[in-house]
C-alpha cells in the first residue's frame, strides 16, 4: 500500500519548501499572497491531470461506519463501502472502486458530476482575474500541508492503488440531541425518530428525509454492536493511524459515543507526536462533559500523545434563530461551551457555519460574539485560538441561499463589510482574509444563483424550491410546536412570497 514508508512531518516540511512553502504557509521572500498561493496552487493540480483533478480524492476521507459509507471530500455524495472487501482488505473502507473510477476520471482531465460543489465556484469565477478570484474548495484543500506535501506520491499510485490518506474523519454512530433543519436520519438519531413517528416531509418536488430514499442513497445507521464497518476500522486504524496527518471523529454528536473515549483511550496509550487531532461537537451536551474533555486533551497535549488539537463546532446564525434551525440547542450552552473551550485549552477551535438562507438576518450579531471571543484569547503565542469556515448549504435545496430574494442577501452583505473592517492586521486581533474570503465566495454564488432565476427556467424551479420551504416550515413548526413567524418576523414578506408559489404547486403523493 502507498504510503507505508512515507517519513514524518520533517520530511513533509521538506516537501513543502520545494513546493514554495514553509510552516505550511507561502515562505516570505515570495512575498505571495494568499490568492497569489492558491492561484499556484491551481497552476500545479493543472500538470497532474487538468481542470478536475483535486488531492482530497486521494488523500481525504470521511468515513460513515455508523452506515457503511464514504466521500472524498465531505461535498459529494456518499457511496457504499463493500462489506466483504474489508474484511480481508480493510484499507477499503477508504479506497472503493467507486473512488478509483472517480481518481482515473480526474487524470483523465475529467471533472466528475459529484464534485459540482467546486464546479459551481469555479465556473462562476472563469473570467476572474486573480485579484477578484474566489478559489474552489479543490483548490483549498489541495494546497492544505497534508495534501500538497504528497503529490509526488499520488502520481506513482495513480488510480490503481491503494493509499493511505492523510486526513481521515470518521463518525461511529448516529446518536445525536440534535435535529438540526438541514440534517438526516442517517447522522441525527432524533431526525431518525421524527421521521418514525410521523413519516417524512412530503413537499412539492422531494419527500424530504424519506426513509427510502435515504436508505438507496446514503443508507440508514446501524447499531455500533456488531458493526462490520467499525470492527474494520479498529483493524485498519493502528497501522494507518502511523501514517495520518489529521484525524478527526464527528457524528451524531461524539461525545454519546463510547468509541470517541475509545479513541482517546488509545491515543493516550499509543501517542503519534505527528498527528493532529479533532473531533467535532454541538457543543450542547452538558458542561461536565465539556469540561472532562478539556481535562483529557489537555493531557493529551502537555504528555505529547498527539500534536495538537482542533475542536469543531456548528453554528450560523444568532440566538432563538440559531436554535430554530439547529433544533435541540440551547444557545447560551453552546456559546459558554464554546467559551471554555476556548478559554482553558491550547486546542484550536473552529465554527463551521453552513450558511443558509435563515441565516442571514442574525449573521452579524453572531459574528460580534465571535469576535469578542477572539479579541478576548488572542495573544502573541496563540493567533488564532477560533476560526470561521464558511460551507454553503446545497441540500436540502429549498433551504439553500439562492432561494433567497436579493434583498434578503443585504443583511449578510452588511455583516461581510462590518467584517472586513475587523480584518487581523498581523496581529492576530480580528478577522483573517481566509475567513472573510470564504465568506464573500458563499455571497457571490448566492448572487449568480439568485440572477440565474431570473430566466424562464430559473422562475419554475425557483417557485417549486420556494414552495417547498413554505410547506417545509409550516409542517417543522407542526411536529416541534416552533413558530417560523415569530422567529424570524423580518422574513415576513418572504413567507408569502413562498406560500403564493405553494398555492401552485399539489405535494408530490
């Protein structure tokens, strides 16, 4: 298997030298920046195979075992992992034939239909010069130290071959206190007992979370006793764990999971200085449970079991609309969570704030906390004690940002500006380019995508997306006693916009 006799992070930082980089950054005597970076970046994937061709096929993966899944990267949809390969070979919870079809199309100078989160970006920056440019995820992640540092080896492995990846995320089981609006059976149990009790949402183009199509297309969780996929994983993580840059547990929420201390337990007992690890949270689980993990990676960290640690949290909006659209939070838990965490450990914690269209009002508020809490924490030895990521939300669609009329798309506009003024300026104390720039690349495709509805085709499918969320909220506040008018009363006229295209349309049966 590629990747077996790799050396560690010196050599990985020699590799990087080569390639224009050092500590992971553009060195200083290029006097690149960040875009200059990335736009090199771009220029290199070209020579591997041509406009598609990304790294995180080869090098990243999430791994469903709660479900027997996979995708590189997170944005595609998920595919099945064989049951009966990994039993003799269980590398292939990673490498599925499925995938090696996928890695041949890119060396082919294909772009595959699934990677169409970047394509969308891409295609909507084509005529950009670098200055104006918003670069794809394919391009970010590929330039990531823990990608880019091995291109040489995924050219000798070609399709073919197995490797071993760099970034793994996995999450064990579906057990969750949340049923966030744009979630699943597959990754929330709460989602999984709603759609038990009353059947899935029945909208005009989609059966939303209907067991049947969840069941062909991502499948539903399994229970972690007797779990195939998770006996796999515990034969293939000692070995590959070796060879790992970045490894990461999610979920459901983890921190239900016996398998998460499970992990702890082992990296505690066989430390890898090299490894960074994460893990995710909602950060609503009780403050004991937070605080017992701050004790636990905290020892992590000062007896160098691993190399460092990024603690992941979900949010994109302020308040009761964070909660209406992250159902199960309570958001004064989450923000002291995410305080202490912040506050009494060397971990890196980022907010991954995948922006949807009932985001948009309380956005600015949101991000005054964040920066308070960044103000707060930053000091010369640490820069960046919380970072913003920036995912836009595709799926559902009807809850997507280009559903959204134009004007619903100032308030965010607003929050953007107010951030750029708060920019870092090499002092740590602020908002950095990334964030902002990630977040001016989610606005921008929300604009050419509510322009795009503008055509004859866009109004019809526009009206079928907007009268699905009418239908959608109406019902959302039926089954979980909310009420979308009184929290979110801005979005009033909006509303009726969506319930005159629902007077259109008959649910599907």
């Amino acid at each position: 298997m590629i990747g077996k006799n790799k050396s560690k992070r010196d050599k990985l930082a020699d590799k990087l030298q080569t390639l224009g980089y050092q500590n992971g950054k553009a060195k200083s005597d290029t006097k690149e920046t960040y875009k200059d970076t990335m736009q090199r970046v771009e220029d290199n994937l070209e020579t591997m195979g041509g406009p598609g061709f990304c790294l995180a096929k080869w090098l990243q993966v999430t791994i469903h075992l709660a479900n027997g899944t996979n995708h590189s990267c997170h944005h595609p949809r998920v595919h099945d992992i064989d049951p009966e390969e990994i039993k003799t070979n269980p590398s292939a919870l990673h490498n599925t034939a499925y995938k090696k079809q996928l890695r041949k199309e890119m060396l082919e100078g294909e772009r595959p239909v699934e990677c169409d989160y970047c394509w969308r970006v891409e295609d909507a920056n084509k005529d950009a010069t670098v200055e104006e440019k918003n670069f794809s995820d394919r391009i970010v992640k590929s330039a990531s130290p823990w990608a880019m540092s091995r291109i040489e080896e995924v050219k000798k492995a070609g399709w073919k071959e197995d490797i071993t990846p760099s970034y793994v995320e996995v999450d064990f089981e579906n057990t969750c206190n949340f049923k966030c609006a744009y979630c699943s059976p597959s990754y929330s149990s709460q989602w999984q007992k709603e759609i038990r009790d009353h059947g899935p949402y029945v909208l005009p183009y989609i059966r939303f979370n209907d067991p049947a199509h969840i069941d062909e297309h991502s499948k539903l969780p399994i229970k972690p006793e007797g779990n195939p996929y998770i006996e796999a994983f515990w034969k293939w993580f000692p070995e590959a764990s070796k060879e790992m840059t970045d490894f990461r547990v999610t979920g459901g929420e983890p921190f239900l999971s016996k398998n998460t201390f499970k992990v702890l337990d082992y990296l505690e007992e066989n430390p890898n200085k090299e490894l960074n690890f994460a893990i995710n949270s909602n950060f609503g689980v009780d403050a004991d449970v937070i605080d017992n993990f701050i004790e636990r990676i905290n020892k992590l960290q000062h007896d160098r079991c691993i190399r460092s640690c990024t603690v992941y949290t979900s949010n994109e909006a302020h308040g009761k609309q964070a909660e209406y659209i992250r159902y199960g939070m309570e958001y004064e838990l989450w923000e002291r969570n995410l305080r202490e965490m912040v506050e009494q450990t060397r971990a890196k914690v980022v907010i991954m704030s995948t922006i949807n269209n009932l985001s948009f009002s309380s956005y600015q508020t949101f991000l005054e906390v964040v920066l308070d809490i960044k103000l707060k924490n930053t000091t010369r030895a640490r820069q960046l004690p919380l970072a913003l990521d920036f995912p836009y939300l595709r799926h559902p669609e009807f809850l997507s940002g280009w559903v959204a009329t134009p004007d619903m798309l100032v308030p965010m506009k607003n929050a953007l500006k107010w951030a750029q003024e708060k920019h870092e300026t090499g002092n740590g104390m602020g908002f950095y380019v990334f964030e902002t720039e990630r977040m001016n690349r989610a606005i921008k495709l929300f604009d050419s995508k509510i322009a795009e509805a503008d055509t004859d085709e866009g109004k019809s499918k526009r009206d079928t997306l907007r009268a699905s969320f009418y239908q959608f909220v109406n019902e959302y506040d039926r089954r979980r006693k909310t009420n979308f008018l009184q929290t979110f009363p801005e979005y009033s006229e909006f509303y009726d916009l969506c319930k005159q295209s629902s007077n259109n349309f008959i649910a599907v049966g």
